[in-house]
C-alpha cells in the first residue's frame, strides 16, 4: 500500500438533466437511482438538485476517507461534478492549478479534475492519466459534459429522449426509475449470441446507449448529444529500447506503483499465469507484504483448469501470503445474483470464478489489483497466432484447404481438453478475407447460417447477421486499417478488453463492492509497449514472447512450462455433467416454446451435439443459458413505473 496527500474514489454516480429549464428535477428520482446502484458505494451518498439538473453519487472510501465528498463544487459554484475512478497523476495536476491561481477545498483528485476542467473544458480529459467515468455540470456553459476513461475501464450509460438526458454507472439505476422502455435491441442480441458480450455503444435495450471508451459526451438543453474520441492506440514505432526486456519491467513497475495508491490495505488475485504472476511479483517488489488471492477448481475437468500450484510457487518465492479459492460446479445460490449483477446477458465463462473471488476478497479488502490486459497488450492469445498463421494458410490452394475443413469438421471432441480440437476447427472455418472477417470467424459462437437456424422466422427476419461484422470491419477502418498483428490488438481494444473483459470484472467486484484495478490497462504503459514491432511480441510462433524474456528473472521455472489456461474453469465438462441437470431445464424445449425467440429443435440439436462430444459446443450453450437467465429474471422483476419528465 502507498499512501498519497489525497484522493478519493466514488464507484457509482448518476444523473439526470432536462430539457425544459422548467421542469424541475426531482431529488427522488436521484435518490432512487443511487439506491439501485448502492452496492458499489455503501459508504456514503451525496445529492445534488438545483433546477433541472440532477447528480448523485454513491461512495467507497478508499482514498481521503475524512474528505472528498461529491458532488463537489469550484470556487463559484457555476460547476459541479459527479466523478467515478482514481486519477494517478492528479498531484502533478493538482499543483499546475494551484500555480495559476485555483483554491482547493479538499486534497482530493475530483476537485482536480473540476479545476483542470475549468482551465481546458472538456479537453482535460487529455490530461488525466488513470480510470474514470465522471459527469461535470456548467451552468456558466448550459452545458453537461460526460467522460470515460481511454479503455472502458469504468462504465457508463446513458439514456436520452424528448425529456432530456440521464446517466448511470449501471443500466439497473435507469431501469429502475423507468428510464427504458426495455424493448430488446436484437442487433445488439445478435452480437451477444455470436460474441458473448454486447459491443459498445450498444446496450440490450434500444433507447440506452454505452458512452464508448475513450470518448467526452457534450449536451446542452434542446440540443442532442455530441460525442468525439479523445485518444486512439499510438501508430507503431520502429524505435525499439536497447535493453527492451528491462525497459518492460520498469514499466510495468511504475505502473504497477501508481495503481497500489490507496489509504486501505491493496490485495490481488493470482491466478498463475503470466499476467497476474507479474503484477503480485511488481507488488512484491514494491515494497510491504503482499496478499493474493486464487481459485482452485472442483468437479468433471477440474486439474485441467488448475493453476493453484503455480500460485503457490510465485507466493513462496516472493514471501506472498495466499488464500486459496474454491470453485465448484454448482450454480443453484450463485447464477441469478451474477446474471443480476451484470445487467446485460454476458456470457464469459469467467464470471463463475470471478464472482466467488470478488466475494472472498471483499470480505477483508476494498481493492485488489489483476492481471487483465496483459493479453491484449503482449500478444497472449491462440487467435493471435491464428491471424498470423492464416497469411500461410489461406495461399494453400482452395482444394487442398476444403480437404482440412472437411476433414477437421468430423474429428469428435477427445475426452480430455477438446479445446485445441475446437481451435483447429475455428482456423480451417475461418474466411479467407479481411483480418477483421478471419478474427470474427476465430472468437464466433455459432456462425451467420447456424444463428440464422437459431432464431425463429418471424425474428431472423429483423436480424441482420453481419452487423458484427461490418462493426469489426468499420472499426478497423477508423483505426487506420492496420496489418498483421497489429490489427488484431486494435480490434481487442475496442471490443473485448473493454466490453467482455473490464466489464465483467467491474460489475462483478462491484456488486461486492471491491474496486478492483489493472495495471495492465494503464494508456502510459499501453503507449510504450503497443508501439513497439510485432515481431517483439510473437516470434517463432511464441506468444508473449517479450513479457516472457522480462520476466524470465521474476517467475518461478514452472510458469514458462505451462500451458495457457485462462482464468476460466472446464465450463464444457461441468454442462455435459454437473451442470448438464440446470442446462436441460433452463433450455428445455417449453421454455424456448415461452421465450418464443429461438427454434426448440436447433436448441436441441446443440445440446446433443456438445453432450455426445460431436462438438464443442460450450460457447453458445452458455451464451444461450445466460440469456435464458437473464431474460426471465428481468421479467421477474416489477417494471418502474414510466417516468414522466416532461410532464
């Protein structure tokens, strides 16, 4: 732990404004929406209602425990500001302000931000180094101005219409007052089935929208909101350290020690890998003694999964205190509060393990720091290898490549790990296009024809099955249409770090109210290391190939032999047995007939394909169950009465 001068973290904030200066807002409605979202700061609320505007937040004292209570106001009190997030460089900010004339309250990196505000409006956010989601009002300007950090780390939704506009940490607190309708955006539903997760901006709903990473939101009275993009992935660089691998190290180390700021007690989570090794290992040798956290898988497949042991040798080299986790294949207290917690369907294997160390650790901690991002910075995934491999693949000729595709297609998933059998099969389906096409082709659930067969007519009719695709093409083209390697970090940063990745790890910590943190997604570190050449990353078809040769001085032997697991259990042998009872129910062919959206007999057909190991059918009976859950736990709930605004 480092203690700073100052600082705080509020971990959920809301909003409403409206259009008709008339119109008061209603301190109620704020009030409410705080409530649905107090999970995330159970220490403290604080509310603010002048006129129109509405702003509230709910608060975790992490940092400046006596202070830093929001909303918060500059000297005039022409601006307020709701803030989410930790700023690392605010002391360096802070005292720039002060130079030029600002008078801080409070020592904390809100008050920073208002200040720093006030000098450059909504460009400040160039400024600001660390996550956050925050919400400034300008009476001076009429005008609101939303942020969010440059990965997505801390969420934000937005809801706007003839009433005016509204905002939350969590869809929940929109929900709750009313401010959705909750008519399902299937565009954004079709996404989820083929993906696991919903894209930003899109939400399930179609009148919330996710402000994306990266990007300042403006809104004024009677106008509609302007959005731009403040910051973008360095172009590469073909300067290269001369002592790259300590360069590495050093890095990370300085981001590691800007993420431990705190006035409470930092934890980790551990899983084994490289990532989370590194990170505990810079704690470490950051000084004061350190506390993990791991899991230890249970059930059909379990030892597979396993990375405890490797916890355990990277604790005792570094003299780590290490608690260890267990994660059975048992759904029945667990599932419904995880669907609940992630507001949207979300279907990533992880929240099982996720959501059980969250709770662990938030029993003695308030933050815990992880190794998320380190893959998507380093090069650490097989489609990463796959990208580079299909250049050679797909100049074989088209008879030669039909053969394997046929071929691969009938061999059955092996009793042990079928996941290198389900890759295969990925790699020899995947289209011989554009890196955006052949990306989309390795990370899909079920293909266009196979989803097609999936929903029924009357909805496969307003379903257009490229839209991922034309996203994932469209956000490659705003990226400059990078090559190679390149192109496939690109397309993770803009999707599945932020909206797979930080996403389930915010709402699921959170719903524990523990802030977890990672230093991985730090845009100093992630300036210095995307720049750098491929051929730095993956090397003789290695992956990670530069964090491994930093950290070769740090980690235990044991870590550069194994296998790379992921911080996921055997999910495709618990549903083919311990979970196989609730997969059937929850799938079953009269709760497709009540859902009244997807084919019963092609449902069928994917359980018996994954139950009789003719394929590997994980991904979507899993994205399917969560949807199930989700759908119905949704409708369980009492719908908020609408919401009138404008009336």
């Amino acid at each position: 732990m480092i203690s700073p001068q100052g600082g705080d973290l509020v971990c959920g904030i809301v909003g409403v404004v409206c259009h008709d200066r008339d119109c008061p807002a209603d301190p109620e409605l704020v009030r409410r929406m705080c409530s649905a979202i107090s999970h995330r700061g159970p220490d403290d609320e604080g509310v603010f209602v002048e006129g129109h505007v509405g702003l509230g937040m709910r608060r975790l004292s992490i940092i400046d425990l006596a202070g830093g209570r929001q909303p918060m106001f500059n000297e005039d009190r022409s601006k307020v500001i709701v803030f989410n997030g930790e700023i690392y460089n605010y002391r360096e900010l802070r005292e720039g302000l002060i130079s030029r004339g600002h008078t801080f309250r409070s020592k904390s990196d809100t008050e920073t931000v208002l200040h720093l505000y006030e000098d450059e409006g909504p460009e400040c956010v160039e400024r600001l180094r660390g996550m956050f989601a925050f919400a400034i009002w300008d009476a001076t300007a009429d005008r609101l101005v939303l942020a969010r950090d440059r990965f997505g780390i801390k969420p934000l939704y937005i809801a706007s219409g003839p009433w005016g506009i509204a905002f939350a940490s969590e869809l929940k607190a929109l929900v709750a007052v009313g401010l959705t309708e909750r008519t399902l955006d299937w565009s954004a539903l079709d996404a989820f089935f083929q993906l696991g997760y919903i894209p930003s901006p899109a939400s399930p709903y179609r009148d919330v929208r996710k402000l994306e990473p990266a990007h300042v939101l403006t809104w004024q009275p009677g106008g509609s909101p302007r959005t731009r993009r403040y910051w973008s992935l360095p172009e590469p660089s073909p300067i290269v350290p001369p002592d790259i691998e300590r360069s590495t190290l050093s890095w990370l180390d300085d981001s590691v020690k800007a993420h431990l700021v705190s006035d409470v007690p930092v934890a980790a989570f551990l899983s084994g890998g490289l990532d989370s090794s590194a990170v505990v290992a810079s704690m470490a040798l950051a000084g004061g003694h350190a506390h993990a956290f791991t899991v230890r898988y249970q059930g059909s497949g379990a030892g597979r999964s396993d990375e405890s042991d490797l916890a355990r040798q990277l604790a005792k080299k570094y003299d780590v205190t290490l608690s260890v986790v267990d994660v059975a294949p048992d759904l029945r207290d667990i599932f419904e509060p995880i669907v609940q917690a992630l507001d949207e369907p979300h279907a990533d294997e992880s929240a099982i393990p996720m959501w059980l160390i969250s709770r662990a650790v938030a029993r003695e901690y308030k933050v815990a720091l992880t190794g998320t991002g380190g893959d998507e910075l380093f090069a650490g995934y097989s489609r990463h290898l796959g990208v580079l491999l299909g250049e050679y693949y797909h100049r074989l000729p088209a008879p030669l490549q039909w053969t394997a595709n046929r071929l691969v297609s009938l061999l059955p998933e092996p009793r042990g790990s079928g996941l290198a059998v389900d890759r295969l099969k990925r790699f020899v389906r995947s289209p011989n296009g554009s890196i955006p096409d052949r990306l989309l082709g390795f990370v899909s659930k079920l293909p266009n024809e196979a989803r097609a067969a999936l929903y029924v007519g009357s909805l496969a009719e307003t379903i257009s099955l490229d839209a991922t695709r034309d996203a994932l093409r469209a956000a490659h083209g705003e990226a400059g249409s990078p090559v190679g390697l390149r192109a496939a970090l690109s397309l993770d940063y803009r999707f599945y770090l932020p909206d797979d990745l930080l996403a389930l790890s915010d709402r699921l910590s959170m719903a524990h109210s523990l802030e977890v943190r990672v230093p991985f997604v730090d845009h100093v570190l992630v300036e210095r290391v995307f720049s750098l050449p491929d051929h730095l990353k993956i090397r003789r078809w290695q992956s990670k190939r530069l964090l491994r040769r930093a950290l070769r001085t740090r980690l235990p032997t044991a870590h550069f032999r194994a296998s790379k697991r992921g911080f996921v259990g055997p999910t495709a042998a618990w549903l083919r047995h311990e979970l196989r009872e609730v997969l059937e129910d929850e799938l079953s062919s009269e709760r497709m007939r009540q859902l009244g959206y997807f084919h019963s007999a092609t449902v069928t057909r994917l359980l018996d394909e994954h139950f009789q190991r003719r394929q590997n059918r994980e991904g979507i009976l899993w994205a399917l169950l969560c949807f199930a859950t989700w759908h119905r736990v949704q409708h369980a709930t009492a719908t908020a009465p609408r919401y009138h605004l404008d009336a």
